[in-house]
C-alpha cells in the first residue's frame, strides 16, 4: 500500500503546475559589482617623490656649463680674455688632469676655477654690462642656486 501512495503522489505532482513560493532576492555579495574607471579627482591623491640630490659631477658640470653659457661675457686667465667656451674647455681639461684629487664641487672651485696654478693670479669673469668678478665669487653664487634648485642668473 506505501507503493501505491507514494505512486500517487508522484503522479500528482508531477502533474501540478510549479509554482514558486518566494522570490530570491540576491545578496550584495552574491553580486559582483561593475568595475567602473576611476575618475581622477576621485584617486586618493599621491604623494609627490622627493628629488633625490644632485651628484657632485652633476654639479661641477653644471658650473662649468654656466660659464660656457654667459651671453657676452669674457673669462679673464693670466691677463688674457676668453670667450665662455674656451673657458669652459680649459675647466674640463683642469678637471680630467686633477682626476680623483676633485671630488665635490666645493674643492672644484677651491682647486681648479678660481686662479691659475701656474701664476697665482686669480681668475676673473667680465659681464656684458661690463662689470667684472672674480671667478670664485661668481662660481660660489652659481653653486647656491644649483644646490638650492633655482635657475642661474645670467650677467
């Protein structure tokens, strides 16, 4: 007899119409939500990198290039006038020939840019406006503005 209604049970479900009872709502984790671009107002903002600190070479290239750049001034060696890039080329030629001697741009000035080591007489540097400073002067301010990230001034 428990054949015959579970038989009939069967049957008669399988011949009702499904009908479901309660709508299953999803579940905020059940659902992955859209990946939308980000827009850039809306980034957390990033910190900006610390510049790191020039090298020395950097810096005695730097000098050397500020000479070589000076619009209408005059290197004065010896008693003779030199345009910016002859200055600069005999700079360069001084600083290969002292090698491992100059390692920082303080004992650059000090030892190879403010006089001749064959005279004594310092080196001195004439302005297009005609004014006329010693090269020591002029490569010290030129180090501070480097150091302290500003533009050179010219003249």
């Amino acid at each position: 007899m428990n054949i015959l209604r579970l038989s009939l049970a069967l049957a008669l479900a399988a011949s009702l119409p499904i009908v479901a009872s309660a709508q299953v709502k999803p579940t905020p984790a059940s659902v992955a939500a859209p990946m939308l671009p980000v827009a850039a107002s809306q980034r957390a903002p990033i910190a900006p990198r610390p510049v790191p600190p020039l090298s020395e070479q950097v810096k005695i290239q730097s000098l050397i290039a500020s000479v070589e750049q000076l619009p209408g001034a005059v290197f004065i060696r010896n008693g003779t006038e030199y345009d910016g890039h002859k200055a600069a080329d005999h700079l360069r030629l001084k600083l290969k020939y002292a090698g491992k001697r100059v390692q920082t741009a303080d004992q650059f000035i000090t030892n190879l840019a403010t006089g001749s080591s064959m005279s004594g007489k310092p080196y001195q540097i004439r302005f297009a406006d005609g004014h006329t400073v010693e090269s020591a002067v002029y490569f010290r301010e030129q180090l501070k503005r480097i150091e302290s990230g500003r533009r050179s001034a010219k003249g």
